[in-house]
C-alpha cells in the first residue's frame, strides 16, 4: 500500500475571478489526491485589492509568513479598476512583487503551447501557428524592476525626472541562465537568449555570460536575438523558438506576445520559482473584474497551474499529466467557456467547466 504524501499549500484567490477559479483548481487537487495518495492542507491568505481593503497593505505580513511555510503556494490573479489609483506602494501589483522578492523566486516559466482544439483561435495564421511550444524562462527579482536608484525625482530647474535603473550582476545571470540551461536540455536542447547587447552594457555583460554557461551545456544549442528581432520573431516563425531566456522588462513583454499566438490568455500557466522553498504558481492572465462573480471565468489557466505546481514544485510528474490530460480532455469533448467558444462547441460556465474536470480525471489512464 502507498504511503500518503501530504503537502501544505496556500492559496492566494485574490481579486476579480479568483475565487471563482480557484474554487476549480482546489476540487481537482482533491480528486487529483485521492488518485494519487496525495493529501493537500490548504491555508487560505490576502493578497492584492481584498489585502488592502482588509489591511491597508497589499501583501500582508501573515500573508507572506503563510507562503513561507508552505510546501507551494497557489495564486489565481490580483488587481482591479478599484485600486488603479492608489500610491504605487499600496498597489495590488506592489503586493505580487514583494512575494516574489520576500520568497526568492527568480525564474519564472512561462509555456505557450498550441493546443490543436484551439488553433483557430490565434489571430495568426494556421500555418504560422501550428505546432508552436515555445518556454519562456524570465529572471523576475532584478532589472529595471529593482535595480536603484529609482524614482521620481525634481531637478533644479524645478522640473522633473524619472529614473529606473537596469541592473544585473553575474550571479544573477548565471543562476537564471543554469534554470533556462536545464529546461532545455528537458525539451528540445535549444535555448535562445534575448537581450539589447548592442546598446546596453547591461545586455553585453548578460550575453558574456550566458555564452560562458554555455560550455557547461554541450547538448544544449545556443543562440542570441536582439529583443527587437525577437520579438518580430515570435510573429514571424515562432516554430523557431523552443526555450527563451531573458530579463525581466523584456520577458514581461515577449512572454505575454507569445502567449497571445495560443489565441488565448486564458489558458496559460506558469512557474516562479527560487533555489530553495515553495514555489508560486499562477495563471498569466488578470483578475478579469468586469466578468467577476458572473460564472464566466475560464478555470483552465488555474488548472494547469496546478499541473506546474504538481510537476515542478512537488515532484509529482505523473498526477500533472494526468491533470493536463484532463484539460486535453474536455476540449475533445467540446466544451469551451466564453473565451475559447466557436461554432459548433458546447457553451459552459466556470463551475461546470469544474465538474467536467472531474469527470475527465477518471478517463486518464
């Protein structure tokens, strides 16, 4: 007889459709459980605008304690028009980045995957698109995010002067680069690194040292791209791409282009991820607030979170398989919310999209 693993997670619903999806992601871990011999302890904690309203602050301290001390932590999305206008500080996106710095999470795994049930939803074209599974690794605790001095600031002219500062040192590069390395070698052995060598010193010191990584990875193919070409890439031949590795401004930005060629926001996941401790797992896509509390929501983004944080926080391989086999399975069996919806498809909201889940996790074998 197996011995039951148990696992203590946190969950972080947020704001806008969070609840709502979490509420999905949290009856597939339990079923996923039972399947397995996996006990899941959940702990529930503020995050983002409901933070603030609660406690004034957008990532609480009890809030990060709880993160801390669990095996994974499970985010569904923050922010919304409510809190647009608050002092940078007090924003729900402040709250994001403080759990990423207070929990050292680094690297962030972004996939985009054409599924073949939604290959007409991209805006390119068929054959462009199809067969695309690009990953994403971007650095997400330095940069132009970070870096000091920042701010803005008043000049002696009486005007004013706005500063971010980019920045990396070596040890930030090459633990990025050692993550962005080991991916590839999991995939197809190619990785592209992306910066702006050619006019930033930034750049030219990131492109000398993924180069000098490189001969610790002889099975791993190495290529560079300015952002710009790469982002026209990614348009172009994204077939081209298999693992991408890059900085935090220009991941921000390329993963988000390239999770649109997939055709839809709402079904992608992703990873962040440090040396030690939990991991966060999210969907990329927003709080959605103007569809909130309506039964819209499309979960799936949620559920394959959890199929990362199975995978890559918890070293459970097989029972994130058979999670993503659950979300191939309710496309093949027609069901779309809103988002994904076409003709000749069979129209559901979030809860039921749920409860088909559910029945789809008995079909894996």
């Amino acid at each position: 007889m197996n011995t039951t693993r148990t696992y203590r997670i946190t969950l972080l619903p947020g704001d806008g459709i969070g609840p709502e999806i979490m509420q999905v992601a949290v009856s597939v871990l339990q079923r996923i459980g039972q399947q397995y011999n996996l006990q899941f302890e959940f702990q529930e904690a503020l995050i983002g605008g409901i933070a603030i309203d609660a406690t004034g602050e957008p990532l609480p301290g009890e809030s990060l304690a709880a993160c801390l001390q669990s095996d994974a932590v499970l985010l569904a999305a923050i922010g919304g028009y409510k809190w647009d206008d608050l002092p940078r500080a007090q924003r729900p996106e402040t709250g994001l980045l403080g759990l990423r710095a207070g929990l050292g999470l680094f690297a962030n795994l972004r996939p985009a995957t054409i599924l073949p049930h939604l290959i007409e939803a991209s805006s390119l074209k068929r054959e462009v698109v199809e067969g695309v599974d690009i990953m994403v690794v971007r650095e997400l605790t330095g940069g132009i995010y970070f870096g000091q001095p920042k701010g803005v600031f008043a000049l002696e002219t009486g005007e004013k002067r706005g500063v971010n500062t980019m920045a990396y040192t070596e040890s930030e590069i090459d633990r990025i680069g050692r993550v962005a390395f080991e991916t590839a070698r999991k995939r197809q052995g190619r990785l592209c690194s992306v910066d702006k060598a050619n006019v930033l010193d930034v750049s030219q010191l990131w492109r000398d040292r993924i180069t000098a990584l490189a001969t610790s990875y002889s099975d791993v193919e190495l290529s560079h791209l300015y952002v710009d070409n790469a982002a026209m890439q990614l348009v172009r031949w994204p077939r081209q791409f298999d693992t991408i590795v890059t900085g935090n401004l220009f991941g921000d930005i390329l993963s988000d282009a390239a999770a649109m060629l997939t055709g839809s926001i709402g079904m992608l996941p992703s990873a962040s991820l440090g040396e030690s401790g939990p991991g966060v797992f999210e969907p990329v896509h927003g709080s959605a607030p103007d569809i909130a509390g309506q039964d819209k929501a499309n979960p799936l983004a949620q559920v394959l979170s959890v199929a990362m944080m199975l995978r890559y926080g918890l070293d459970q391989p097989e029972a994130a398989s058979r999670v993503e086999q659950s979300v191939l399975t309710v496309l093949d069996w027609g069901y779309r919310t809103g988002d994904i919806m076409s003709e000749a498809m069979k129209p559901v909201g979030c809860q039921e999209m749920g409860e088909v889940l559910l029945k789809a996790l008995e079909e894996f074998n």
